[in-house]
C-alpha cells in the first residue's frame, strides 16, 4: 500500500446539485454600483466579461467526458454542475447590454475572451486517440484549478460584508452572491472528475500554473479595459495600488489571502470541500431574491 498522502473530503455531506431558476432585474443598477467606487466595481465586473464564455467552454468540455465516468454518483453531480455552470454563464451575459446602454460596450473584450475559449481552448482537430485524450485531460485539468478560484471568490463574495457597508447595489451583489455559493456547493466536482479520470499531480500543477497566469492576466487586463472605457471617467485606470487598498478595505479579496491559497491548491492532502462552508452556501440560496423568482 502507498504512504502517499490522498485528497480526502473533510465532511461526508453531499448535496444534490440543480440548476435554479434565476430572475435578476437590472434596470435600477447604476454603472458605478459600488457608490463612489468605480475601480472596485469594475474589477468585479470582469466577472461579467470572463464568466459568459469561460463556463460555456466548461460545459461543452464536460459533455465530452461523460461517457469516461464510472461512478454514478460523480456522473450524478457533473450533470448538475453543467446546469449550474449553464445557467452562471446565461446570468453574467444578461447584465452586458446593461451595461452596454450605461455606455460602456463590452464587446471589444469579449470578443477576444470568446476567441480564448472557442478557439485557443476549443476543440483542436486532433486525431482519436492519446492525442486528442491528452488535450481533453489537459482541459479538465485546468477547470479543476479554475474551480478552486471560483470557490475562492464564492467563499469571499459571501462574506464580504464591507460591500453591504459600501451601499452595493442589491441585485449585483445577489447575483454575485447566488454564483458564488453555487460555487461553494459544487467546488469539489471538477477535482473529483478531474482525480477519477486521471489524477496526475504533475498535471494539476502544470494546469494550475496556466490557469493562475492567464487569470491575473484576463483580470487585470479586463479591470483596465473598463476604467478606460468608462464614459463618467476623465483618467480612469486600474493600478496594483488601488487593488491593495480595495483588499485592506474588504471590497476586493487580499492579495495575501490570494497567495495563501496557491499551497493550498498544490498540497497533495488538497480536496475542495477543505474550503468554504456548504451551510452557508445553501443557507444563502434559500434567501436570495434572484434565486427564488426574483422575489
Ligand atoms: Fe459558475
Ligand atoms: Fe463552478
């Protein structure tokens, strides 16, 4: 028997996952929806800009793994978590004509974040067999280290409550609050797919280190495409600066926090039900009005 430490859940809780029926009107938010903070609220709506063709792709990947999956329980719980993943992407597309009409076109960016994805990251035509297996492994490695971000941010959203004290919008912050404990609930789906079909350590780590470079690069590229866009703003920009203050405030996640999760993710004992809490998640999904028809 192997000494090798194993990625084992800390709880044996396992909720069954479904898509909800969302309902978020946007027609009160205002541009700046974090009153007085433009810089804050625009690095949050990167999300906006990421999430619409990012978890489309992690759909169209999913579906390609399916027919792999032997446990049913695991099949189970990545169909649920392509509905939720679905729905994510449909609600983060809807606020970008809102923000359209606010005079800030999105379309530039997104353009190229869905090259990203269906292009760079889409189907390549490779062969049937180990070459065309590898790729999709690769991909379903990078989700997996994509997922301890989401569930990262989920975990942050869900208790940043320095943005309540800020006067946030209402229907932004639950929007953002239902995806984020959505991410908490099904934050240990793409590691476990991810440790059933394959489960090299060298492949979480190589996907990881991808993953993380090209998120800093789409966030802080994306947080600077809307502070220069934005039409209220004479000299907009997005610095590291006003990133660390925002951290120290509770509006935006520390960057220390950030660091401290990257050993997390790389430990050989690692397993995603290690962070967040799912009572919190759930609690919050029975409570949100853009959860429970818009209420
Ligand atoms: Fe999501
Ligand atoms: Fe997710």
């Amino acid at each position: 028997m192997s000494n090798t430490p194993q990625p084992a859940p800390v709880v044996s809780e396992h909720i069954e996952l479904k898509a909800r029926n969302v309902s978020f009107g946007w027609e009160k938010t205002p541009l700046h929806w974090i009153p007085g903070d433009p810089f804050t609220g625009h690095t949050i709506n990167v999300l906006h800009l990421l999430l619409p063709a990012g978890e489309r792709w992690f759909v169209h990947v999913y579906k390609q793994v399916l027919p792999y999956i032997r446990d049913e329980r695991l099949r189970e719980d990545v169909i649920g978590f392509i509905g939720q993943e679905a729905t994510h992407s449909a609600a983060h597309d809807d606020v970008l004509p809102h923000l359209k009409a606010l005079g800030l076109d999105p379309t530039p960016y997104t353009a190229q974040v869905d090259w990203l994805f269906e292009k760079l990251l889409g189907d390549r035509t490779l062969p049937p067999g180990r070459a065309r297996q590898w790729w999709l492994m690769e991909r379903v490695a990078t989700i997996a280290a994509i997922e301890h971000y989401t569930a990262f941010l989920g975990d942050w959203i869900l208790n940043a409550d320095a943005l309540d004290e800020r006067g946030a919008d209402a229907v932004m912050l639950d929007l953002l609050r239902w995806h984020g404990a959505e991410e908490v609930e099904h934050r240990s789906v793409a590691f476990d797919l991810f440790m059933h079909v394959d489960g090299s350590y060298r492949r979480r780590a190589r996907t990881w280190a991808t993953a993380f470079a090209a998120l800093l690069f789409l966030w802080q590229r994306g947080a600077r495409f809307f502070m220069e866009n934005d039409p209220s703003l004479l000299d907009g920009k997005a610095t590291v600066g006003a990133f660390l203050r925002a951290g120290r405030q509770g509006t935006l996640p520390t960057a220390g926090a950030m660091a401290r999760s990257i050993p997390r993710y790389l430990s050989r004992t690692y397993h995603p039900s290690q962070e967040g809490s799912t009572a919190q998640a759930v609690a919050y999904l029975a409570s949100s009005p853009g959860a429970n028809g818009g209420r």
